[in-house]
C-alpha cells in the first residue's frame, strides 16, 4: 500500500465512521480527558508527558481532541491535528460541550503544516502512525517540528497482537498469523478499493524508526489489564488484557 492509497483510505473511513465511533468509545474518552488506551491508562496519572504547563503540544490523529483540550485546561499551548474532518467536526462539537477551545488543523502526519522546531512535546494515542504506509517518515517529520529537548510520546496497538485475530473472546487467543509478516491489514469495497488499512511493524521495528530520525527511547509501557475493568472495546477485553499486552507505549525524547 502506498501512502496516498493509505492517506485516500483513512480519511474516507475515519470521515464515515466518525459518528459511530464517538457513539460507541466517547463516553471511555470524555470530553476532557487524556486516555491512552483501552486499558484506561490516563495522563493525569501516568505523567508521560512531563509538566505541560507553558509548554507547546502538538496531538497528531487528535480525533475528537479530548486529549487536547485536557492538556489546554493543564496550561499547555495545544494544536489538535487530524487527516479526518469528520474527526474534527466532533472535536468542534467537544468545545461546544465544554467551552474549551484549541485549534483544530486538518493535515496529514507525513506532511505536517507546521516550521521547524516549533513544539515542546507531540502526542497521540493511537493516532496517526498504525495508519501511515512510511511510519518512519512520519517519525522523521515529529522530529522535525520538536525542539532539541522535546518529547514524543506515542501509544499503539501492542505488536504481539498482530499474530491473533482481532476478537475479544476464546477465538482471539489462537495464533493465526506470523508475527514478522509486515503486510497491511486491508479491507476493500466491492471493486477492489481499500476502505480501511492498518500497518503493522515489530517492536525492534518501532525502535529502529525511533533511533534512526534521532530519538532516544526512555520508556516502553505495556499497560496491564487493570483489576475490576470489564469494558470491551473491539479487540480489548479482560479475557485477553490478562494474558498478553494490548498496547505499546512509547516515551521517547530528542537530544
């Protein structure tokens, strides 16, 4: 897959099902709140972010910006950016709601609108980097608009989950795929065109992205199931957070 097939794909699907999604995840999100993933880890209580205050951030795949107007409320400088405008039509909606505004720009990760240099940290929760075909470009495009100093922090669905299908029960505990096969997962219409897509890379894959655009990796979280926590959220449930990570977090900073 090419990344205009990946960019055409994702904004076609991201801007159909972005009612969907908000009606299903948006009460898990809130409209004020930093979620990094299904397993319910928070900012306000993991800090992988640092101290905000003051400080200009930038959320890539920001959705519908929950997590930015959470950082605005700590006192950070927030630019929301995502590929979808459905997306951000729900981010609109999140302001409306709340009274909290940041601004919201429609831009893809590869390409990112901003000079050199210009932001103290970028963020994203599942945003952005399981959907780009060069996920290494789009490390080298962060590191492009970060300071010498500043942090990328980044959450994705765990590798490992890769070698399962994506289902929450007793059949999404057998492996079925080989975890070094890097094909995207795709899903086309009836002619053949992708509608969907989602690619995967190897731990050791991530690292290398990471190293070879200049950062260093200070922390790699693979959040346990938390005790009590019984919602499922597509492929995230309890029977399988027990057994097997289903996120990756990674905290990493430029020199």
């Amino acid at each position: 897959m090419t990344d205009a097939e990946s960019r055409r794909a994702s904004r076609a699907w991201w801007d159909l099902d972005a009612d969907e999604y908000q009606a299903e995840h948006g009460s898990f999100l809130g409209d004020l709140d930093f979620v990094w993933c299904p397993e319910g880890v928070r900012e306000a209580d993991a800090g992988l972010l640092g101290d905000v205050r003051g400080k200009r951030v930038l959320e890539l795949g920001a959705g519908a910006a929950a997590g930015s107007r959470w950082l605005h409320q700590q006192g950070a400088e927030v630019t929301a950016l995502d590929l979808s405008a459905g997306m951000l039509r729900h981010a609109r909606a999140g302001e409306r709601r709340t009274g909290v505004r940041v601004p919201l720009v429609q831009a893809d990760a590869l390409a990112l609108p901003f000079a050199d240099s210009v932001f103290d940290i970028v963020c994203t929760a599942f945003g952005a980097i399981p959907f780009v075909a060069d996920s290494a470009a789009a490390m080298r495009e962060v590191a492009r608009v970060l300071r010498p100093g500043g942090r990328w922090v980044f959450s994705l669905t765990h590798p490992m989950r890769w070698i399962f299908w994506d289902e929450p029960d007793e059949s999404g505990l057998v492996a079925r795929n080989s975890y070094f096969d890097r094909s995207p997962y795709v899903e086309t219409d009836e002619d053949g065109t992708p509608t969907y897509l989602e690619q995967h890379r190897t731990l050791g894959d991530r690292v290398r992205e990471l190293v070879a655009a200049g950062f260093v990796l200070h922390d790699l979280i693979e959040p346990e199931w938390p005790e009590g926590h019984e919602e499922i959220w597509g492929q995230w449930s309890p029977l399988r957070g027990r057994l097997f990570p289903g996120t990756a977090i990674f905290v990493t900073q430029l020199p």
